[in-house]
C-alpha cells in the first residue's frame, strides 16, 4: 500500500444563508496515496467543488464554515493552522487548478508576473530566477516561445493555453498534491485530451497526488487510480477503479454508469436516474438517495446507511449493498 498523503475524516461544510443551513458536505471520508489519482465525482451541486475548496481553507466565510471533521496532510490538521500557516501551505505543498482559467488568472498581471509571484513567496527565488522558472513552467506544459509568453496578459492565451498556464502555475513549486476542479469543462475535446495526457505527464515527472473532480466518468476511467462517488453531501461509494467499474455496489454508482453512452447502445434511448438531487437545507430523512433510489426499502426511509467497507478497500453507503 502506498504511503497516505492526505486524509480527510468526519469533513462537515456548511452554508449559513436566510432560508436554512446547507450541509454541502456533511461528514465525509476518504483517503488520498502518494503517486496516486482520486476522482471526485458525482452530479452537479453534490459538493465536490466545496470539498476541494474545503481542503484549500478558501471556503467564503461569511456564509460558509467548516464546523467539523480533520482534513490531515502528512500527519498534519489544515483546520488546526492559523490563516498565515495555511497560506505557507497553500501553492507550496498543495496546488489547485480552477474550473475557469478566466477568472482565476488576474487579468491586470501577465502570465509571468503571476506565476514567478507564486514561486518568489513559497521559494525565495530572486525575480530573474523567479521568471526563468516561469518561463521553464510554460516551456514544460507545452507552450511554444515561453520566453515571450511570460510577458504576454491571459486574454492574449486562447482557452487551451489559459488551462495549462494554470496548470504550469499550480506545479510551479511542486506541490504534493495537486487538486483539478473539472480541469477539461469548455474546451473542445481535443484539447480535453491534450490537457489530460500533460496531466498524466506531469504527474510522472513530479510524483505529485491528484484529487480530480469530474462528473465524467470516462475521464475518471481514463485518469484516476482510485475513485470516491459523491451524493448530495455524502460519499456514498470509494474504491479503486477497477474494483468501481466492475464490481459497482452502490445503486446511485450504477445508475452513473448506465448513463455512459456506448457504441453497443445504437440509437436506444439513454437510461436516466429518476429524479432530482435533494435539496441540500432539507434532505431526505434516511439514505439521501432513497427517492431516486429503484431498489429502497422502508429501512432506508428511515435510517441514513454507513460508509462501510464490504470487501478490502471498497466501502459502500448501502444497506443493500451485499
């Protein structure tokens, strides 16, 4: 088994807004290995994206909080650390892609200035070093005339060249862990798949761990070593992936895979999962995902299952899991 790297335990983050409280995560667990790859998936609003946020202390506060749980790196509580020890962590030993370049990159400062202010702060680098290593960044994610492109300002970069900007200032001070919040959503497919395989690439070269946070579970297929499914705040499956794929427990997992379009299929209609993610202020009483659910009894009405491990390494939230 690999070494852990960073391990989160009991995670609760709430929104405290007019209308009620929303438990975007509400007491979640898992386990990310050195040198390995951990999707995060699930549907839109099931608290992925707060999770990462979560791990990064970047959760807006007002109206967000953690009020629980242990988010360990290496042995060490990110909740225990003050605001100016976090910020020593943050971009040094953990790194974060954002879902939209765009708004990430701060579009008064050249490409350059913003990553050699990054590795000048956690690295201590002089600005001429500072700029070659941004300049070396650029070079590495496959940006041709580097050297030029550092003075170049992010709407001068198309969306291709934005995403791997981002990625080239996420590993310029080799973090230990490098979190992609839907690092593909609006590019076209070609350019998903160049930024994937730099991904794949880079983490070779650096031996970094990668939380990805996707909904596609053919880039999940694709990427990830291991992968945790999320549902309305709640892991609900977490297993390696060919364990996942194959030998699927949890009956929201298997509805994500029936969903996957395949060349067998033909022109037959895509199956779906009836319904609707819960709202997040009221869930369900029970298992979260009992209304949608095909197979639910009265038990999970009434009683919110357990993440449990059914079988070494594959935990399930399931009363029927077996």
């Amino acid at each position: 088994m690999n070494e852990v790297l960073l391990s989160v335990r009991g995670l609760q983050t709430y929104f405290y807004l007019e209308r009620g409280i929303v438990k975007a995560v509400d007491g979640i667990d898992f386990t990310i290995r050195k040198g390995r790859t951990l999707g995060l998936v699930g549907e839109s609003g099931c608290g992925k994206s707060v999770t990462a946020l979560s791990i990064m202390r970047l959760v807006p506060n007002p109206p967000g909080k953690i009020i629980g749980g242990e988010i360990n790196l290496e042995g060490k509580n990110l909740l225990e650390l003050s605001d100016e020890e976090i910020r020593k962590i943050r971009g040094a030993s953990i790194a974060m892609i954002f879902q939209d370049p765009t708004a990430a990159l701060n579009p008064v400062y050249t490409v350059g200035e913003q990553i050699a202010e990054i590795v000048r702060l956690h690295q201590g680098l002089s600005t001429k070093k500072a700029y070659d290593r941004a300049a070396e960044m650029l070079a590495l994610v496959g940006i041709p005339s580097s050297k030029e492109r550092i003075h170049d300002y992010p709407h001068q970069f198309s969306g291709g060249m934005r995403q791997r900007a981002m990625i080239a200032m996420a590993l310029s001070c080799r973090p230990s862990l490098l979190i992609a919040d839907e690092p593909t959503t609006n590019l076209d497919v070609t350019v998903q798949a160049q930024i994937l395989e730099l991904m794949r690439e880079l983490k070779q070269t650096f031996g970094s761990s990668i939380l990805l946070i996707t909904h596609d579970l053919g880039i999940v297929a694709e990427m990830c070593d291991d992968v945790a499914v999320m549902y309305a705040g709640d892991i609900v499956e977490y297993a390696d992936s060919i364990t996942l794929f194959y030998n699927t427990k949890h009956p929201y997992t298997l509805g994500l895979l029936r969903c996957i379009p395949s060349r067998n299929r033909g022109v037959e209609r895509l199956p779906s999962i009836e319904g609707t993610i819960p709202e997040l202020i009221s869930p369900p009483k029970g298992c979260k995902f009992h209304p949608r659910c095909p197979i639910a009894t009265e038990l999970c009405q009434h009683e919110k299952p357990s993440l449990r491990e059914i079988e070494p390494n594959h935990f399930v939230a399931c009363h029927l899991a077996e």
